[in-house]
C-alpha cells in the first residue's frame, strides 16, 4: 500500500476493473496496434519536473484527440489537470486529498466552447489492508453509487466484489457482484452477473509474459428469448503490440 491517496480515478478501480474489464469485446473483428513512437499513439512523459510533478502530452494523430495532461502526486494529495490541444478544447480537473486509508475527491470538467460544466463527479474511498469501499456521486449528481472489494486470498489471487448504483431521476437500482480466482500462475478465471439477468464469464490464460488467451462467454436470463454469446480474445500487451478480438454470438 503507498503512501498517498493516489488520483482520483484510482477510487473504485479495483472492484470495476473486477466487475467489467475484459468482459465487452463490442465488434466481431478489432485489430488495434499501439506504437510508442508511430502515428497512432505518441505520449512523451516528463517525470519529476518538480517534486512529485510529472507532465504527459499525449498525440494520437490528426482525427483523434491531443491533450496536455499534468499530474502532481503529494502524501496527502493527488491533482490531475488536462486541456485538450484543439480549437474549443475540454478543460478538466481532479483532486484528491487524504491518506492510503481514507480520501476525498472531485473530477470536473469544462467545455469552452459552450461555457458548461461537462461533467462534475465527486467520491470517497476507504481501504483497509485487503479490504476497500467506495462511494461516487456521478452524472452531475444523477447518480450516486458505491462499490465494494475483497482480497480473499493472496495466494490464489481469490477475489469478490460489487457493485450498487441508484438513478436519482429514474429510480433505477443496478446491482452487479463479480467474483475473481487464479486455478494456476497462468490461468484466472472470473465472473459476474447483475439484477438485470445478465451474467458473464471468462477464463484468460498467460501463454507466455504478455501474451493473453482469453474465453469469454455471457448469457442474458431476462430476455424475452434468452441471449447467449461466446468470444475468443488474443491479447499482447506491450510498447508495440496487438489485440485481436473475435466475437460470435
């Protein structure tokens, strides 16, 4: 565990990152290529420019979004500022203050061009060694939601979560609980089903460092004819890598 509170978007990661990483390949065929220094994706990263100030410019070519992002890491405290480098760009600005164990924070951002607030979020986290609650008031307070994640066992990487979000405006309940275990060194398996009927499962595979099998399977309970999908994953994760996604349903 660090010292700091960390950034904002650090609250509530772990239980999404068990609850929905990995689980919505959304096309039947992507092929995407990250390069470090080609035309896709540039980021070139000053470290330490200032104590605990690290500044990231991010290009990823002529159609895609350019932004200069400063970041500024403190033992009580986590700021992260961006500008879009357009015309009318999104301005945006996150804070976080506390310790390892209990932080407070907020993430706005604001569009020039029309003068609005585009969005305006705000959360509170508490971590407790394997243990770590979560509380986000999000959608300019449309939304209010709280999360929940436990390490059950460091050794097979065993894993539960939750999730509970409430629609202020609809009165819409959405509750999603996901579990996480290791079978071996390269095989993790995971699950998750919401109260909406749907259910999910994968079982991915380290075929060697970096390289990722993944089996994806989901079914849909509730629908008027029940829904089932299947999909392969073939992943690499590197400076220069590759994904390729195959989905069937």
């Amino acid at each position: 565990m660090g010292k700091g509170p960390g950034f904002y978007t650090d609250i509530g990661k772990k239980a999404r990152d068990l609850l929905y990483k990995d689980y919505e390949p959304k096309e039947k065929l992507t092929i995407t290529c990250y390069s470090a220094t080609g035309v896709l994706m540039t980021t070139i990263t000053i470290d330490e420019a200032a104590p605990g100030l690290e500044t990231i410019f991010s290009f990823r070519g002529p159609h895609q979004r350019s932004e200069l992002e400063l970041q500024y890491l403190h033992d009580f405290a986590g700021i992260s500022t961006s500008i879009g480098l357009t015309e009318n760009p999104i301005v945006s600005f996150s804070g976080l203050v506390g310790t390892n164990v209990l932080s407070l924070g907020t993430d706005v951002s604001f569009y020039t061009k029309l003068g609005t607030v585009s969005k305006c979020n705000a959360g509170l986290s508490f971590t407790k060694a394997d243990l770590i609650a979560s509380l986000h008031l999000k959608d300019k307070g449309n939304t209010l939601s709280s999360s929940y994640y436990h390490a059950l066992s460091p050794v097979t990487n065993t894993i539960v979560g939750a999730e509970v979000a409430h629609s202020l405006s609809t009165k819409e309940n959405t509750i999603t609980a996901g579990i996480q275990h290791q079978l071996d060194q390269q095989t993790t398996v995971k699950a998750s089903v919401n109260n909406f009927g749907k259910a999910t499962a994968l079982l991915q595979q380290e075929w060697c460092p970096k390289f990722l099998f993944t089996i994806l399977g989901e079914i849909d309970t509730k629908a008027t004819k029940a829904i089932y999908g299947l999909a392969l994953a073939i992943g690499v994760t590197s400076p220069i890598g590759m994904m390729l996604v195959l989905w069937r349903l």
